[in-house]
C-alpha cells in the first residue's frame, strides 16, 4: 500500500512540473482574422464593393439680396431761384437728352439778354467803322484797339446774361424718364428744390455684397442671375461689372455690382434683387462618402491597384448629394472601397465585381 502511494505521488509531481513548464498544455489554434483573415480570404481576397473616381469642381453658389439702381439717375433741380412758368415733367414721360423740362420765369433775363445782344451789335459795327477809317488813314491804330475792346466787352455781357437766361431752364442731361413732378406751374423754386427725378432705366445695376471669404473667386463678367418680387417666377440673366476695391471693415464683405438688360422697361429702380452666382473652385477627386474614412491620423480612402488594397490618405474637401470631394493622390477611374472596409489592411488582397478574382484564386 505504502508503494502505490509513493507511485502516485510522484506522477502527481511530475505533472506539475509539466504545467510549469507549459509542456503537455494543447496550444489554442490561430485566430483566422489576427492571421491576416480567414483562409478563404487569404485564398480568394476579401470580399469589396468598389466605384470609380470621377472629378467634380469645389464650386459654390452663392445668394444675395441687393437693390436695384438704374444706369444712370439724377434729382432735377434748376440753377436760379424764381416762379415756375412752364412744365413738361409728367410721371413715366420720355425725353431725349438736352429737351426742355421745364422753365422758370426769366422776362427780366431776356430784356437783359435782349438789350446785350444790342450793345454787341453796335460794339461790333463801330469796329468795323473804325477799321475802315484806319485802312484811309482816318484814325490811329488805337482807336481801332479800344474798338476791339468794346467788342469783348459787350460780348462778355452777353455771354453772362444768356447764361442768367439758361440758368432759367432745365433740360434732360441724358435720355430717360421723368417720375412724379414735385412742383406745379407756379411754383415758387430756388436752387435746393428738387423737381423730379430722372431715370436711365435702359439697364439696371443691382449691388449686394459679398463675403471677403468668396471674392478671390469673382471676376467681372462672371454670369449670374437675378429674380425680383417685381416680377415672380421670372429669371433674369445679368453679369458682374464691377467689384469694390475695398472690404467694409464693420461687415468683412465688398460691394460688387451686376448690370441687368430692362430694354422692355419692367424693371425699377429701388426694387430688391435676389442674386444667385456661381462661384468656380478648383478641381478635386469625387468618390461616394462611403469610401472617406476617418483615422486617428487623418482621413483616408482604399484604393485597389492589382486586385489589392492600398491606404491613400484623404483630405474632405466639401460633401454634396452626389458624394464628396477630396484631396488626395487619387486619378479619375481608380478604384476606391465602398463596401467591406473593416477587414481591410495595406497589401492584403481582395475581390469583387470591378476588381475580379483575388490573385490566389487566379492561379488555381
């Protein structure tokens, strides 16, 4: 008895050791995706879905109300003070350039007129006679002289009442249209008065402003378009003209004005304008927002070359509907994973509809 105890414990013992030594302990078999996935994946690829690179442009369309102003526009007003005589002002009426508006009394102005064109004449015709005296050795050359100054005299005075005279009148400095007159015949105006207004409606220019982020991308004659509550549902085409030099330090944005074609005249100004433009960006790989993945370092997409997986770092530039833009080492018409990203690795091969059987799978 005391043999089969000392046997027993002695086995007892050895196998301890055994254990210390992790001799006799089955070893669990490999994790199939530790070891770089499961045999079939090794064998064939992992299984992706993949789409192709295409382009697409980083650009933006930008909105803004503005306020339409007409090409050109001027508040009538007369240079001399006096009673209104006569009126041709009329609300929406058409004038050409230099017509007569209106005119304040000047009875007073025309009899100075009147009596200076007098004195020029008679200035002038004792000029002439003192001119054919001296070819007759009549009278000196002086006389001729002082006669000469009479002329320019009384050409001066002349000169100074037809302008008291024009003073008196207004006319359209350019072709446009009148809009509600403000005074009647009558009237009592001086210098300050404003008559009426004066449109050139023939184009509009429609100012808003702009971000100072956006203007390294507006150019003159960039197109645009414009609606206006005016007239709803109507899209109208126009152009930038002009861009401020400066950016408004209190709004951090710039004017820029756009000219919009009113030849049928439907158009006013002081209206607002809703501007729509579209604003060009640079060029960037387009890949379906599946794809961009995120990292601690960064962002990255998978891009298949020869039926394998390779990490191409990814930086999001804009997303869209039809996917995002990125900047990356990407070209149009590479490969990129959508689907079946999670068992991916640099170099480990993969299969799908685009990219065929894995390279393993290939040779059997």
């Amino acid at each position: 008895m005391w043999m089969q105890t000392l046997v027993s414990l002695a086995l007892v013992a050895g196998g301890a050791a055994l254990v210390m030594r992790g001799e006799g302990v089955p070893t669990p078999p490999p994790d199939p995706a530790s070891a770089g996935g499961s045999e079939e994946e090794q064998e064939t690829g992992v299984p992706v879905i993949t789409a192709e690179v295409a382009e697409g442009a980083d650009d933006v369309r930008l909105r803004a109300v503005g306020t339409g102003r007409a090409l050109k526009a001027v508040d009538l007003r007369v240079e001399a003070a006096g009673k209104v005589r006569r009126s041709r002002i009329a609300a929406g009426r058409k004038f050409e350039a230099g017509e007569v508006l209106l005119r304040v009394e000047d009875r007073d102005q025309g009899l100075a007129l009147a009596l200076a064109e007098a004195r020029l004449a008679d200035a002038q015709r004792l000029l002439s006679r003192q001119r054919a005296l001296r070819d007759r050795d009549t009278v000196s050359e002086t006389s001729v002289i002082d006669a000469a100054h009479a002329v320019e005299i009384a050409r001066l005075q002349r000169d100074r009442a037809a302008e008291a005279v024009r003073a008196r009148v207004v006319r359209a400095p350019f072709a446009g249209t009148t809009g509600i007159p403000r005074v009647q015949v009558g009237d009592w105006v001086d210098s300050g008065t404003t008559l009426a207004t004066l449109d050139d409606r023939s184009r509009l220019l429609v100012e808003f402003d702009v971000p100072e982020r956006w203007l390294a991308r507006l150019s003159v004659g960039l197109s645009v378009t414009v609606v206006t509550p005016e007239r709803p549902g109507r899209t109208l085409p126009g152009r930038i003209e002009a861009i401020d030099s400066r950016v408004d330090p209190d709004t951090r944005s710039a004017q820029v004005r756009v000219g919009v074609d009113n030849g049928r005249d439907l158009l006013r100004p002081g209206a607002s304008f809703e501007v729509s433009v579209v604003l060009p960006g640079r060029t960037f790989a387009r890949i379906p927002s599946l794809a961009f993945q995120y990292a601690r370092e960064g962002g990255y997409v998978w891009r298949v070359v020869d039926a394998r997986a390779e990490k191409v770092p990814a930086t999001l530039v804009r997303r869209g509907a039809g996917g995002v833009l990125v900047e990356a080492e990407l070209a149009p018409g590479d490969l990129v994973v959508v689907e079946g990203v999670q068992r991916l690795r640099p170099g480990r091969a993969v299969r799908g509809a685009d990219v065929g059987p894995g390279p393993l799978a290939a040779r059997d």
